[in-house]
C-alpha cells in the first residue's frame, strides 16, 4: 500500500503506543493507557474487519469456571492457586460491568447450571463429594455457597437427576459488548486501524518497528494482545484453541433460561434471543482444533447436533441457522501470561477460555505495566 504524507502525518508518526488485537484485552489496555497519558497517541492495529480471535465469537458466558473444571483444575494447581483464578475472574467480570454498564452489555444473573451424562456418574458422584470443600474454598471470594444441587427443571433427557446449580454465573451480549468497547476506544481519540496484520518487529534505539501486511512504522511501545493468535508473534508458553459454535432459529415459547455446562466444561450451551447457542466438543479432537484456521468440522458439529437432539432439546423441533468458530489461547497452566518482553515490548496473552472474564484486568494490567 501506497501512503500519503497526510496518512503517515496523522496516523503512523510520532505514534506513543501500538496495541496489536482490538478484542477484550487489546481495547481495556488502549482505554487503559489513554487514562495514564491523557495526550498519548495510540494506535491499534486489527487484522479482521472486526475484532478476530474470541472476542466477538464466544458464547458470552459470564461465567468463572464449573464445579468439574475446578476440580480438575486442582489436579495441575495448588488450591491457593485455584482460588486466586477464581477471585481475578470475578475481578475481572466486575471490571467490565462497571466499564461498560450492565444494560449496555445486557448483562442477566441468570445463574449457570452443570449437566451431567448418564455415563458421567463418577464425575457426578465425585462433584457432589467435593461440593462442600470447595464451598468453603471460594465463601472468602463470593462471601456465600457457590454450588447447590437442583432437579432437572428443564427437562433435559439422558443426564444425571440433578444439576449443579451457580447461583453466581451471568450471561452477556457479546456484540453489544464489543461494540461499545469500540464506540469508547473511538471517542477516546484511539486510533483503529483494521484489516493490518503485524508480519515481524524489531527493536531499534528507544522504538520499535513494526512490520504490516500494508506499510511499515515505528512505536515508541509495542503491546501484543492477539491471545489465540499470539504464537505467530511469541515464543511464549500459548497456543491456539480453536470453539465451534452454532445457534438455532428462534424456537416458540423456548423454556431454557441461563447459562449451562456439560462434560467438564467443554460443551456450553445458553438462551439467547429465544434461540440456543450452543459450543463445544475441542475433546473429540484436541490435535486438529490446535489451529487458527476458522472453520468448522464435520466431527465436532455432528456431536453439537446429536446432543441438541438427545439431551438438550429432545422433545423440541428446531432448526440450525449459523454456524462459526473462535480462535481462543490456551497452554500448560490457566494464568494469564502479562509481562514485559523487553523495555519497549509487552504482551497480555493466554487467557484458557476465559476471555470476558478476566479480559478487562487482563488488558487494564498489560497497560499497567508501562
């Protein structure tokens, strides 16, 4: 791409900042950093039309972990550990309400439910055992009981009698969402420049140059917060995860209501617009979904389908409308990876799954650390 004096004058000179992703992270760190340096110029660079990766793509669960996935999770971390996880997800879901405002991301504490298969009674059996532990791990973090049993309210068919129930967990509007993170960026005087890809950077005296699919320029600081994307740019401990998720046609008089997990948290499924979104299955196929190709397979939509069918609507005609994928950062351990890569290089990566949660700390600390 040829540029103009006036481009490179307004937008690519004397440039204080560049932020590569417009997702969760990347927008809280440029909002961020605009309180910091009220006169800063900053830059973010975006590689879609609209925010890639898991931002704009996730089932916008508001959410900080199942009763199964903590539990397995104290299977790589300590329990001090675990309970820090927790505590910096519910941190970070305060954050971005309070950014944002519950009624502009249509936040609803609707409460989260974990569904157990018929096959699953050794899980379920264990859950149950450990319920009260880890009540008592997390009452300091929430000041309540977390976890309770219900009965099967919704009717779902082939699972255990009871779920358990979240009375903590919510739900949000993921485009609503993002769009008034974009809407905020804007009116803050951030620059978003989209459809540019970083090809490589390189440090220089007290800048860095930055190498793009359309020109090249220099920074003064370079913040990488591209999460599932970010192997491309780091030799850091975080690889790509590939969700796939599709959503139904309006369903009449759809009884289903809040937010659900299912076989250790990797399917989930919610009401949303008198449909079901519904994601999952990266088990059936951990090798093939380490990609950052966007696409859906056969194998993980066809399991989606059968469990619409047998367990989650079995009684209910519907009809699938939309499919897509998202492309998340994951790695050997669920804590974030927020440090500086050299004086002028920082990075916020690798967020498990976990994006709208702790999303905004994420990137509120990654601007932190200039």
């Amino acid at each position: 791409m040829q540029l103009s004096y006036w481009e490179y004058k307004t937008w690519l000179s004397n440039v204080d900042f560049t932020i590569v992703g417009s997702g969760i992270v990347g927008l809280n760190c440029a909002l961020q950093l605009r309180k910091q340096y009220p006169t800063a110029k900053i830059i973010v660079l975006e590689k879609g039309i609209l925010p890639q990766g898991a931002s704009t793509k996730n089932a916008g669960f508001a959410c900080f972990g199942s009763l199964s996935e903590i539990l397995d999770d104290l299977n790589t971390h300590s329990e001090a550990e675990v309970v820090n996880l927790v505590k910096r997800r519910v941190e970070g879901l305060q954050l971005l309400r309070e950014t944002l405002g519950d009624a502009t991301i249509d936040y609803q504490g609707l409460g989260g439910y974990e569904l157990f298969t018929e096959e699953d009674t050794a899980l379920y059996e264990a859950c149950l055992a450990k319920k009260e532990h880890i009540n008592q791990l997390l009452y300091s973090v929430f000041d309540g009981n977390v976890f309770s049993e219900v009965d099967n309210i919704f009717q779902f068919e082939n699972i255990q009698s009871r779920y358990i129930f979240n009375q903590f967990e919510g739900q949000i509007d993921t485009g609503k969402m993002m769009q008034a993170l974009l809407q905020k960026a804007v009116s803050q005087h951030i620059h978003i420049l989209n459809s540019v890809s970083v090809d490589a950077f390189s440090e220089a005296r007290n800048a860095v140059q930055i190498q793009t699919n359309q020109f090249d320029f220099y920074t003064k600081k370079l913040l990488i917060a591209t999460n599932g994307f970010a192997s491309q740019l780091l030799n850091e401990n975080v690889q790509p995860a590939r969700a796939q998720v599709l959503i139904t046609k309006p369903i009449e008089n759809l009884h289903i209501k809040g937010t659900f997990h299912l076989d250790k948290g990797y399917y989930y499924f919610r009401n949303i617009d008198n449909r079901i979104l519904f994601g999952g299955g990266r088990n059936l196929d951990f090798e093939g979904e380490k990609t950052t190709e966007f696409a859906n397979t056969e194998l993980i939509q066809q399991k989606l389908e059968a469990l619409l069918k047998t367990t989650i609507l079995p009684n209910t005609d519907f009809e699938i409308e939309h499919r897509w994928s998202g492309i998340m950062g994951v790695g050997s351990q669920k804590k974030a990876i927020v440090k500086p890569l050299s004086e002028n290089v920082f990075c916020g990566v690798r967020l498990g799954g976990m994006g709208v949660a702790i999303g905004s700390l994420v990137g509120k600390e990654l601007a932190e650390l200039i």
